[in-house]
C-alpha cells in the first residue's frame, strides 16, 4: 500500500533558525531531548514514509563513514547532521566515536550512524541487497570498544523501536587502591566481582549495599576504568521501566554488558512489601534464567536498605555472584588514609570515605549542639 502524505501538515513547512521561532514549523526532534529524529527528517525531506532497520552492534565510526565515502562517491555535502564530541586531551581533534551522524546516501536513503548502533531510513522500493552490502562494511567496521571513562544511561525515546534508546556519557576516571579504602575484608569480594565482569559469558547478580559515603559509588567507577565492558545505568526514575514488555527486547541487543541500578531499593524489595511483581521477576531473568544464559547481562545492584527487607529470590544461591556490606573504614586504615591525603586530624572511630575525603569542608548537615567525634 502506498501512503502519501498530501495533506500532512509537514507538507510546506520549514524551520525557522531566528530567535522567533515558527510555531507551525515542523517538529524534527525527539520528545525527550534536543537530538533530530531521522525519521521526521526523512518524513520532512520526501513528504512520505519510510521503512526502517536497525542493527545494534559497537562499530569504528570513523572507519565505517570513510567506507560509505568511497562506496557512494559521497562528501561533506552528505552530512545532513554532525554531532561532534572533541576528544578530551586535545580539544582541537573530533572524537567519532563519542560523536553521531546522519549521512544522505542518496535519495530517500539516509543512515543514523553511531558506535553502537546503525539505522537505515529508506523507501519502499529500495533493494534489500544494498543494505545487505553495507551491512558488510558494518562488520568489518567492528571493533573491540574500550568503554574506559564511559558509560551509557538508558533513556525513554517513543520514536526507537522499543521506547529507550542510551544516552553515553564520560565520567570522570577514578583509580583507587582497594587495600587503602577498603576494609580488609574485600580484598577478596573484589576479586570475585572482576573476574566475573570480565569473563564474556558469565551472567548473575552482585549485590553492594551500605550506608552512605561508604565508597559504593567510587567503586562502580573504578570498575567501570578497570574492565572493558558496557556498563548502562538504569535512572531511578525508570527502574519501574523493567517491567515494561520492551525493556527485555531492548536490553537484548547488548549482550555482554553491565547492568547497574544504584540506590534500588523499591525494585528488589520483598514482594510482600508492595513492589512490582513484574520488575523484578524481569530482573531475576536477567540475573539467572534462559534468558540471562543468552545475554550474558551482569547486574550490579546498590541500596542502603536493611538486607532483611530484600526480597529472598535475590539472594539466592546461584543467582548471587556476590555480596559486600560496606561500612565504614577502620580507625587504622581510616587514620593512615587521613595521613596520605594530607589531614593532621586524630581519628577515634570508624569513619566513611565521605568524612575522610572532605574533613576540611564545612559540615552543613550538623544541627546545633551536635559534637563532631573523631577530628
């Protein structure tokens, strides 16, 4: 059936660049942030609508748009849009991967090409085989992505194929020594949880909980420095969103990769508490079950609840690859850490990395009257 779109209101329309905006301007963009949508690009460029397919793998930008170029004679006129992200030692080179583009291959076929994710919008009577051919390219565009200083947070995108799409982000890059900020007792735990983030075919749960400042934090960053994996954050503001049909589909098309939901509490709650039933039996899927064995989805949960308020089938044997309580560090390895960063303060009692790392900030969390133990 062919559609055309005569009378659809992005028919002689335009966008305006003033500062006067044309309210009857087509929309391009997305519901959810600043970034154009390539399908209401499309849809503005030909007036009709578009067939769509998507493949989901980590690419070399840089080597697949220098490909598309020789294939289809193509130059800086192709470009339909740039997203560009400096590198961040020399803030005069363009870092492609952390950059995204949509390229005109040639009419009424265009490409969203990104490092983890190629889309091709293209009409109806385009031969299949030509993206079979780029798809080629795509695969030996493939390379092993460091995901060091980087980390991707999922967001909601009514216009992706199954409502998120990732947003990456940099983050700052944190080296901390284990045996110096940590008790003594995670020496091991720490060990248990690197090898198995790292081996490629592993799935399960690891569990780190704790008051705050303890250092739960600090260490997920550190992990993030340390093993070359994906790691997608999940907002607090979505967590219900596990229990959403699509979340698995989509989570699906990036195996291997480390799943990290900090401060969860209402999600892995016992069940008999009031949480949704369907969030977390999608979590316990992806920590252990056929379709985690398919995944290999790692999950990294943080929560400062009481463990007993946790529903049971979280922890359960074989599900749980592992567990720490963070608490605070004791008054030797606190007090030699105290000396290293450079503070003279005597330390009597345990005491958190937050106190440590700001004793010489103001405390504007204590009440009137409160004494300060420790420094």
């Amino acid at each position: 059936m062919n559609i055309e779109l005569k009378d659809n209101k992005l028919k002689n329309k335009y966008i305006s660049m003033d500062k006067e905006i044309n309210t009857k301007a087509t929309d391009i963009f997305s519901y959810f942030d600043d970034d154009i949508h390539p399908g209401k690009l499309y849809i503005q460029m030909y007036n009709e609508l578009y067939n769509n397919y998507a493949i989901y793998t980590t690419v070399n930008v840089e080597v697949l748009t220098t490909k598309l170029k020789e294939l289809y004679n193509l130059n800086d006129d192709n470009y339909i849009y740039k997203e560009e992200i400096s590198k961040s030692k020399k803030l005069d080179e363009v870092d492609s991967d952390a950059s995204f583009y949509i390229m005109k291959i040639r009419e009424k076929f265009i490409m969203l090409i990104a490092n983890y994710k190629v889309i091709f919008y293209y009409d109806k009577n385009l031969n299949f085989d030509e993206i079979k051919e780029i798809v080629e390219i795509i695969k030996s565009s493939k390379k092993l992505k460091k995901h060091k200083s980087k980390f991707y947070m999922i967001s909601s995108n009514n216009h992706s194929e199954y409502g998120f799409d990732f947003k990456k982000f940099k983050i700052k890059k944190q080296e901390i020594s284990i045996e110096e900020n940590y008790n003594s007792d995670f020496v091991e735990t720490d060990n248990v949880i690197k090898e198995f983030l790292s081996n490629g075919k592993s799935n399960g749960l690891v569990i780190l909980h704790g008051k705050y400042g303890t250092g739960k934090t600090s260490y997920i960053r550190s992990l993030m420095g340390a093993i070359n994996k994906r790691f997608i954050f999940l907002p607090l503001n979505m967590m219900e969103s596990i229990s959403s049909p699509n979340f698995l589909p989509f989570i699906s098309k990036y195996k291997n990769s480390v799943l990290v939901l900090e401060d969860c509490e209402t999600l892995i709650k016992a069940r008999n508490n009031g949480n949704s039933d369907n969030s977390l039996v999608n979590l316990l899927n992806l920590g252990d079950g056929l379709l985690s064995d398919a995944l290999s989805i790692k999950l990294i949960c943080t929560f400062n609840a009481d463990l007993k308020e946790i529903d049971k089938a979280i922890l359960r044997k074989g599900r749980l690859v592992a567990r720490y309580e963070f608490k605070e560090l004791e008054v030797d390895k606190a007090q030699a850490l105290s000396i290293k960063l450079g503070n003279t303060n005597k330390l009597l009692k345990p005491t958190t990395l937050a106190e440590i790392f700001n004793s010489d900030k103001n405390d504007f969390g204590k009440l009137n009257g409160d004494k300060k133990i420790g420094y």
